[in-house]
C-alpha cells in the first residue's frame, strides 16, 4: 500500500486492535508511535515484534483522556520527526451496565475514554497537521455506535458521537488538506470482547452473516487503506467492518 506520510501515532496500541494496527503500518514502512497508558511491557512487545520484522517503531506513554498528555505525546514526535503524517485514535474502554444501573460516572468514564479522547486527537492533528496542509486520521469506533446495545448505553452514545464527529471534523478540515474517517468494527476477538461469555458470542456468531467474529488484522488492512493514498478522495466517511452483522 502506498503512504505519502511517513509516520504514525496509534493510540492504545499495547494490545488488541491498536496493536494489529501499529504492525500492519509497519509493515507498509511507516514509522509508528505505540501509544500507551499503563501497558509498558506489552507495548514494548508489540515494538520489538516490528523491530524484528524490519520496520521502525517507538513508545510514547500517555492517558489519551487528558489533554496535555497527549497533546505533549504528539509535539514529542514532532520533535524527533519532524512532523506527523497520520493518527489513529483507537483507545477506548466498556464499562456495561444496563441504563437503570449505570451511574453518571460510569456514563462520563467511557464518554471520556472513547469520545473526548477522540476530540482531542482530532483537535491536535487540525494544528500540527494543518501546519503542513498533509495528514489524515482514522477513529476507531463501532458499530454499536449505529445500531445501539442493551446494556452499553454509555459505549454507544459514545461511537455515535465518534462518527457524527468524524464527519464534521471532514467537513471542517479539508481546506487543510486533512481527512477525517472512521471504521465501525463489529465483533473482533480481543480483550475486550473476551470478558463476553461463551453464550453470548455463539449468539452474536448466530446473526454475523459472515458466521464468525473478526479479527484485529481485518480491523488494521481497513485502517490502513483510509489512511493511505489508496483513499485519497474519501473523507468523512464511517466504513463497516464487521461481516455483514449491520448494513
Ligand atoms: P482492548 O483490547 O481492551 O485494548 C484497549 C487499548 O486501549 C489498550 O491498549 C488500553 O491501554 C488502551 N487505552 C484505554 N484507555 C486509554 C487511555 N485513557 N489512554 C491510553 N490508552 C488507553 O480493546 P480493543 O478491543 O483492542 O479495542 C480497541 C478499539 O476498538 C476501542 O476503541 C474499541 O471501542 C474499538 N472496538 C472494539 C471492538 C471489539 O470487538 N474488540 C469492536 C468495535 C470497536 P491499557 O493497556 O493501558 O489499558
């Protein structure tokens, strides 16, 4: 695939699909910024995987929720590189409760973790990439954030923001030469869909057309087409991956 930029910063990239993402850039010759709050050590694994298969990678540590952690993050990698092509703003959290449970904390944290996360990476690639008048930015979001979820009140709102964002940020920025997408996995294995029981996924794997979850690396290849100059002329857009479950 071709990439006119040369470097990249994945958010949450110490494991699952931000992990995926951070190697198959690699792997297209991107210099990739494995962003990561707490998870020193997986992070460093994830580096050295792409290390040893001839790619270039580095940590930068931040809670992507505040706003000076990771504006800083991004100005580190402007420092050493002199400017950031792409961003992918993939952290993000679940806290599920059904809506009588969920408390307003639990509302916020996951509004924070997925939605304000996103603004701010947003916000930051509009300066520092707007500067050069080249990026683009893909967010990670849902597709619970089109179709809802009993018990994920706070985690839908969220996506759905993320997507209604995505696009006015398309429409603002594209003056700067920047695009704005997002895609909508469906149910890929990871962590976070490994705490679902065994019930609950055969019944997910019952209605996916496809008749399967996903994998992070089918999350990653979306990725990183949006990104590239294979997209060149789309922006704005919110691409499903998640094997015909919503269409
Ligand atoms: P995961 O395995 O739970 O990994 C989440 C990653 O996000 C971890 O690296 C975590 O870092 C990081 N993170 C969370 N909060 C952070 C913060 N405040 N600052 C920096 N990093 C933070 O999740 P995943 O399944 O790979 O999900 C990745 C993205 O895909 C999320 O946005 C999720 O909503 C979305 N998604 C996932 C699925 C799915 O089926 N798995 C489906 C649709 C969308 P720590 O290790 O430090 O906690």
């Amino acid at each position: 695939m071709k990439f006119t930029g040369t470097n990249v910063l994945v958010t949450g990239a110490s494991r699952g699909i931000g992990a995926e993402i951070a190697k198959t850039l690699a792997s297209f010759g991107l210099k990739v910024w494995i962003n990561y709050r707490s998870g020193l050590e997986a992070a460093e694994a994830v580096k050295t995987e792409i290390e040893a298969a001839g790619g270039q990678a580095a940590l930068v540590k931040a809670d992507v929720t505040k706003e000076e952690e990771f504006v800083a993050a991004i100005k580190t990698i402007v420092d050493a590189d002199g400017q950031i092509s792409y961003l992918v703003n993939n952290a993000g959290i679940t806290k599920d409760k059904l809506a009588l449970r969920m408390t307003v904390d639990d509302f916020n944290d996951v509004l924070s973790a997925n939605l304000t996360s996103t603004f701010i990476g947003c916000k930051a690639a509009l300066k520092f990439m707007g500067k050069k008048r080249f990026g683009s930015i893909v967010n990670i979001s849902s597709i619970i954030g089109e179709m809802g979820n009993a018990g994920q009140t706070n985690y839908a709102a969220s996506k759905g923001g993320v997507n209604a964002m995505t696009k006015s940020f398309a429409k603002e920025a594209s003056a700067r030469n920047l695009r704005y997408n997002a895609v909508t996995p469906g149910f890929i294995q990871t962590d976070m869909t490994h705490a679902l029981s065994d019930e609950v996924k055969a019944n997910y794997e019952k209605n996916i057309p496809l008749g399967r979850m996903g994998d992070a690396k089918e999350v990653a290849d979306a990725v990183a087409f949006l990104l590239s100059d294979h997209s060149s002329y789309i922006t704005g857009e919110i691409l499903k991956v998640n094997g015909g479950l919503y269409v």
